[in-house]
C-alpha cells in the first residue's frame, strides 16, 4: 500500500488547542492546488510559511470555540 503524501503550506495560525495547548491550529493551503485550504491540526512548533507534508489531506479539523 503506497501513501499519499501532500504537501501544504501554513497560511495562517489560528490559535493553540488540546487539553494543556500543546497542539496548534492552522490554515494550510496545498502546494499543488493554491486554490484549496483547509483548517488542520499541528503537533509541536510551527509558524507561517512552514511546509507539512500531509498523510490524509481530505479531512479537516473542527474550529476553536
């Protein structure tokens, strides 16, 4: 089984989430489709303009409260 892996950049920090806020909010955009964006969910550091190699790429996190 081969996996998928898609490229996207960070666009936007939203915010830290996760019981203790270990885990950070973002807004990616594909490298491939600049089009398309989604909210994902990040573990450990990031910051704008980082790139993440992404296993699954169609689902998305919920937003923050």
């Amino acid at each position: 089984m081969e996996v998928q892996v898609k490229q996207a950049r960070v666009q936007k920090i939203l915010g830290r989430t996760g019981s203790r806020g270990g885990i950070t909010q973002v807004r990616v955009e594909f490298v491939d489709d600049v089009s398309r964006a989604i909210i994902r969910n990040v573990k450990g550091p990031v910051r704008e303009g980082d790139i993440l190699a992404l296993l699954e790429s169609e689902r998305e996190a919920r937003r923050l409260r």
